[in-house]
C-alpha cells in the first residue's frame, strides 16, 4: 500500500508518458520495446533518482541507471550509467528492451537531444506493461518527493502524453496529445511549449453601403505566436495589412475594416496569414468569393462550370440584384431551345442563391456543352426577359 503527502511539490515530475508506441504490439514488437516516461527536475538542485520508484499501480519498479553501451551507436552522446538529475534537466526512463532488434519493425525509432540522461527499470517493462489507460506514480526513497500522472487518455498510434506546464499541478487540463507531427519529443521541451499553430478561423465579406470585410483568428496553443501579419488581397491585389505581435494561447481575435472599391462582378477575396513561431501554415489562408452587382444586374459565375464533386466551381451561380419580391422566373434550356431545368419560379427573395448543378428536373446529368439561362423577371410594370449562355464541362482530368 502506498502513503503519500497529500500536497505533492512540483519539483521532479513525470512530464510526458509514451504509452502508445508506433506499430504493433506483442512480444518483440515496437509497442513492447519502445514505451518511455519522461523526467523533469524542475529544480535548483541537483538529485540523485537512485532507487526512486516508478509505479503503474499493477506493478512497482526501481530506477537503476542505463548501462547498455549498445544505444551508444546510434546515440553517441546520452548520458548512461548514472542517474543524477541536474537542474531543469531531462531524464528518460526507457524500456530495457529498447536496443534490441524483435521483429525488425521501429527499432529505436526516437530522437533524443544531445546529453540527454536515459535510465531503466530492473526488469524488461515500466510497470506490467504501459497501458494507454495507466496512471503513474514516481516517488523518491523516503516518499518526500511524489510525482503523479493521474489522467491516462487514449492517443494516436505514436503520440504520446504531454504535461502543459511544469508548473502547473496533475490535472486534466495539464495533460494533453503530443502537439508535434512527430509524436513525442522525448528529452526535449514539451511541444505544449513550443508548437505553435495560430490559423484563420473563418474570413466573412458582406455589403451594407460599404464593403465589409471581417477575419476571426484563433490561436488553439498553449504559447503565443509571436509578431504576425494578416495580408488581404481582392483577385491577387493586395489592399490591406494588418500586423500584431502575441496572440494569446487559447484565444480569437476579430478585426474588421472597410472597403469602398469592389469591381462589379465575381471577386476573390483572401487573407492570408504569417507568424514567425507558425509550425503548420496549412490553415493560415482562406479564400472567399463576393458578387457585387449593380441594379438589375444578371451575372453567371463562373461561366464554365464542372459539378464533379471536387468543390471546384461544382454549381453555376445566377446572381441577381432585383427589388425584393419581384416576380422571378429562371429555366435552363439546350441550344435545341428545348427547357431542360426550372431554377426558380416565384417571387424573389434577396439573398438567397440560385445554383444549377448541371442536372435537369428528373435529377439527371445533362451531357456536356453550352446552355442558355434565361431570365425573366418584372419591374415595375415591365416585363424583362434576359438571356445568358453558359458551359456545363466534363469532368476534370
């Protein structure tokens, strides 16, 4: 039975937990050779691991130090055959079996940093065995340092478990996924510290007298992002930069600003965004599409379409700017003069998109070729009827 204090110090602390190594598992296979639990002395001082011991609560272990000379050969510099801990130091509790080959599959698959001191258990497992849903306890010979990991989540294959902050006491919210693409960062400072991933939540353009153009960042990390910039062009042209420095961890921010000049017609409109700590850039552009239509105005866009399911240009947009609750009439019809697609008939309704997926009124795919859409709506009391071509294409290649 275990007796600890109940207020456990922040000084020597399990600081991440590889539970779930790459590939399979078994005897001799990745998942039996490679588990790690990370060390941190967040200390001044220097202490001696010496018979500390390391439990999964099914299991209780003895660190010694690493003497295998055999991992040596691929990491030259580690520290072995000790197990003094400097201060804000790194140490490595790896699985004995590490250096061995077993089924060939992610043989010593981790890098670690220069000097970085590796320890080990008595025996071939940490514990009985990590399991993704293990709690861990550490704790010094005299029981006056404890260490917890009391929040075990499942992970992807190859990630391990992170603490947030070194300072911070176990809880749920300082425990979380690896950040790093790489899965782990066994010996180096927790990705929680130095991933950064600042993104464009989403980009919004709308026309009141003016044109509005508005952009949420977010910033889901646990460090800020340091000096960044917001770039916004309209068909490639820049025409505005906004600059900052340190968006908060966990946090969205909004700018908005006006715009007077905006061709008629179909406008791209993007923003971009750079931050020098950005490690996935990714998500950092959104791109948007504005119509902006003069009174009466009929536009087609894009003129060539292709409905293949890419998310490209799949529908044709017929874009209107008419008096609210006009009478409104749009069919499709072949080069025979044939009408093939109702889109509308009714009154019309500002706002809301009239698209043609390239089918006709059974739901069937029309073949290839150009098509008329003919427009006819009421103003005043005058008639209009308008016509406009368009290209259904084929699939892309």
């Amino acid at each position: 039975m275990f007796f600890f204090p109940l207020i456990l110090i922040q000084e020597i602390l399990i600081n991440e937990v590889m539970a779930n190594p790459k590939g399979k598992t078994g005897g001799g296979a990745p998942e039996d050779r490679n588990e790690f639990v990370e060390i941190y002395n967040n200390t001044s001082d220097t202490f001696n691991l010496l018979s500390w011991r390391i439990s999964d609560f099914d299991a209780r272990d003895t660190i010694i130090p690493w003497r295998d000379s055999l991992i040596l050969i691929k990491y030259p510099t580690l520290k072995i055959n000790t197990t003094l801990l400097p201060p804000k130091t790194y140490a490595l509790i790896l699985d004995l079996e590490y250096t061995q080959t077993g089924n060939g599959e992610y043989v010593m698959p981790y890098r670690f940093p220069e000097g970085l001191i590796v320890l080990t258990v008595g025996n071939t497992t940490i514990g009985d065995g990590l399991e993704m849903n293990d709690s861990l306890i550490l704790y010094s010979p005299d029981s006056s340092i404890v260490s917890t990991f009391s929040f075990p989540r499942a992970t992807k294959d190859g990630f391990s478990i992170e603490r947030v902050k070194p300072e911070a006491p176990d809880s749920t919210e300082n425990w979380v996924e690896c950040l790093d693409t790489a899965g782990s960062t066994p010996g180096f400072v927790n990705s929680t510290l130095t991933y950064c991933d600042p993104k464009i939540h989403s980009l919004s353009v709308t026309k009141q007298e003016k044109i509005e153009i508005g952009v949420k960042l977010e910033n889901p990390s646990y460090t800020d992002c340091g000096r960044w910039r917001l770039v916004f062009k309209i068909d490639g042209k820049e025409i505005k930069r906004i600059e900052g420095e340190g968006l908060r961890p966990k946090s969205e921010t909004t700018f908005a600003f006006t715009w007077e000049s905006l061709a008629f017609g179909r406008r791209e409109i993007t923003a971009r965004l750079f931050a020098e700590r950005d490690c996935d850039t990714t998500n950092n552009l959104l791109i948007t599409y504005f119509i902006n239509l003069l009174p009466d105005a009929i536009l087609l866009t894009p003129e060539v379409f292709s409905p293949d399911g890419d998310g490209r240009d799949d529908y044709l947009e017929i874009a209107l700017s008419l008096e609210e609750g006009s009478d409104l009439a749009i069919d499709i019809f072949d080069l025979k003069g044939k009408k093939v697609k109702t889109i509308h008939k009714g009154k019309y309704e500002k706002g809301k998109r009239l698209l043609w997926s390239g089918e006709d009124d059974n739901g069937q795919r029309l073949s290839r070729g150009i098509y008329i859409v003919a427009v006819e709506y009421k103003k005043g009391r005058e008639r209009k009827l308008v016509k406009r071509s368009c290209l259904l294409a084929g699939k892309r290649r």
